[in-house]
C-alpha cells in the first residue's frame, strides 16, 4: 500500500530532509542518530525550527502539531544520520511524561529547556540485576524531611555523564508487590554524590553510562506523579519509546549505501532487496498505527519486536553486500558492530513476545494453564 501524503506533509518531509541533509554534511552521519549522534548545537536548532516538541499542545508551549508530522520528520533526520540524540529523549518521554503526571512547577521548570534542546536528559532504568525486569530494581529513594536521599546504582545510561536530568526510576518502598514500592524522581545530574562513568562500546562510541547514587538528596518536589505509582507511568513512557519510527530506520542509511553496491543482477539478491522493501513498508504502517492510537494497548511491543528484528536483519544484508570491507574500520564496520543491540535496547524480542502475549493476546502466564 502506498500512502498518499498531503502537499503541506510532502513540504515538511523536503524541509526535514534539507535540513538533515546540512546537519550531515556539518556534524557528520551517524548510525544509529536518535542514540549515537549528540550534538548539543544541532539540538538548539532543532528547537528554533520547531522540531523539537512539535506535536505537544500549546498551552505547553508544543507546536500543537498531528502526530505524523512528528514521524515525518524524525523519519527524514534519523534516516540520513542527523546527530539528534542530544534532544530525542526529552521529547520522545520526558516531556509527556511531565505534561501527563508532573506538577505545573515541574512543568514550568523543565519543559522550556526540553523544547528549546537546551537540556538533555537521560533515564536512569535499567540496573545491573534488573534490566528487562524493572520491578526487581533496587535503587532506593528514602524520604528524609523535605529531601529524598538516593542510593544504588544504574547501567545503560545513554548520556549520563553529559545529561543536565536524569529521570530516575527508583524503589520508595518495600511494602507491597514489587513494582507497587517504584517512583519516578528527576535528578539534576550536578547534585552531590552522583559518579558517572562512560562505558565504551565496540562501536567505540561511549554514551552508555554506569551512574553511582551515594546519599544524593534531592527534593521532594522532585517525584513525579504518584508516589509508588511509578510502574504504570513507566509503562507509558514505554509505549512513546518503542513504537517510534526510530526503532525502524535506524539503519537505513546503511541499507541504501548497501543497496547502490548491491549486485542486483543476482536473482538472490533482488528477492532479498524486495523483502527488506517489504518489511520497511510494514514497518512503517505498524509506526503509523501507534502514532495515530490506531493499535491496541500494549502492541507496541510487537511493533518494536518486528521493527527492531528488521534492523537486524538489514544489518546482515549489508555485512553480505560489502564482504570483507567490511571489516575495514570505517562508519559501515561501525554500524554494523550496533546491529545486536537493536534487539536488546528498549527490551528485548523475547520480552517484547511475551507481553504481547499476555497484555494484548491474553495467554496464560503459566505453561500448565495451557494443558487444560
């Protein structure tokens, strides 16, 4: 099925693609932008465009624009490799987080740097013992007065040691079921007693981050949200991050660099080049029916499963189409190195099945309820 744009959505589609385009040939293509390209510069642009914040209401000083205009462009920046990283996180999550459970002085404190790409953020999720498993987390926030006090320690850290935030995902409470006692706290990055230190990856890219939580006090008025509450807000977070058009294009850069060199005069390769054609057209409407709220609740771990197993497989087309150059250290030897993790980020394939399974399927848990 192709789609039939609007004239004023093929306009902004040019637009976004000039622009991306200049940013490239200013800052440099990188695999993976959404994740890997930080440029604190390119993000202030992306503000004074109107790029960042785009679908946010007015009141909130957002664009108040249709959610497809935002897959538009994020579509043409992250596809030609612009450096978005520096803003993505804040206006991917952290931003309707706040507009959905923060206070108006949390909203007045935080948005404006988010929408004018200012403030970088990062969240503080996953722990060494809890990646995929958030209710096992073990970072604790300990009321004391007015302040909380945090100890523990996260992992995977995109950008904290860089980040102005840190949107914390953290235990208040022992009582309960597990993922009853977790908060959300916004952490300034600058507070006493955080050690952040980069993590280098085989790509050698080094945003990954291990964060060291000792004594850090930080208001109260810090928590966003429900106290406790913080594993259904989590959730929601969680939908904006894995059903965006990020976790399809990733490395589609790559993929047209591989399908120029392709020796398309092999059968064999032509029906592998449709295929990856295919996906990317699937792909795309399983994108656009979690921007529209056209999907079911929870279904975006199926889109993020599909979308991300593509990644990966453009990645073994592109290792085969270059061969041994490839393993030539240059940005394609690099974009491939990233290929395992798109199935990992965000949560993993086999994550991503099984709550599939039980939230939108509604399969049993146990394998014995499946006897009877």
């Amino acid at each position: 099925m192709e789609f039939a744009w609007t004239p004023e959505q093929d306009a902004l589609r040019a637009h976004a693609r000039a622009i991306a385009v200049d940013a490239v040939a200013r800052y440099g293509r990188f695999n993976d932008s959404w994740m890997n390209g930080y440029s604190k510069e390119f993000s202030k642009e992306l503000g004074e465009l109107g790029f960042i914040g785009m679908t946010w209401p007015k009141e909130f000083g957002g664009g108040g624009r249709p959610p497809i205009d935002r897959l538009i462009v994020g579509e043409e920046l992250i596809s030609a490799g612009a450096p978005i990283a520096a803003s993505w996180f804040g206006d991917r999550q952290m931003g309707p987080a706040f507009m959905a459970y923060g206070t108006p002085e949390q909203q007045k404190a935080f948005l404006p740097g988010i929408l004018s790409g200012e403030d970088t953020w990062c969240i503080g999720m996953s722990e060494p013992d809890a990646g995929s498993d958030l209710a096992s987390l073990k970072t604790s926030a300990v009321l004391d007065g007015d302040e909380w006090v945090i100890n523990g320690q996260k992992i995977w850290t995109s950008f904290g040691a860089v980040a102005q935030y840190c949107y914390l995902i953290c235990r208040t409470s022992n009582d309960g079921p597990p993922h009853a006692g977790i908060s959300e706290i916004v952490v300034p990055m600058n507070t006493p007693g955080i050690e952040a230190r980069e993590i280098q990856d085989m790509t050698t890219n080094r945003h990954f981050c291990e964060v060291f939580y000792t004594n850090v006090r930080v208001p109260k008025a810090n928590l966003v949200g429900e106290q406790g509450g913080a594993f259904k807000q989590t959730m929601r977070q969680l939908e904006h991050e894995r059903g965006g058009i990020d976790r399809l294009v990733s490395n589609h850069a790559l993929y047209l660099k591989a399908r120029e060199r392709a020796d398309t005069s092999d059968p064999r390769v032509r029906q592998t080049i449709a295929q990856l054609e295919m996906y990317y057209r699937i792909g795309r409407i399983l994108v656009m029916r979690e921007v529209l709220k056209q999907a079911p609740a929870g279904f975006s771990a199926a889109t993020k499963c599909f979308c991300t197993e593509h990644e990966w497989r453009v990645a073994q087309f592109v290792a085969e189409t270059f061969g041994a150059d490839a393993m030539l250290w240059d940005d394609v030897t690099s974009g491939l190195m990233y290929g395992p993790g798109y199935t990992i980020m965000g949560g993993t394939s086999n994550v991503m099945r099984n709550i599939l399974g039980e939230r939108v399927l509604g399969l049993p848990k146990e394998p014995s309820a499946l006897k009877k």
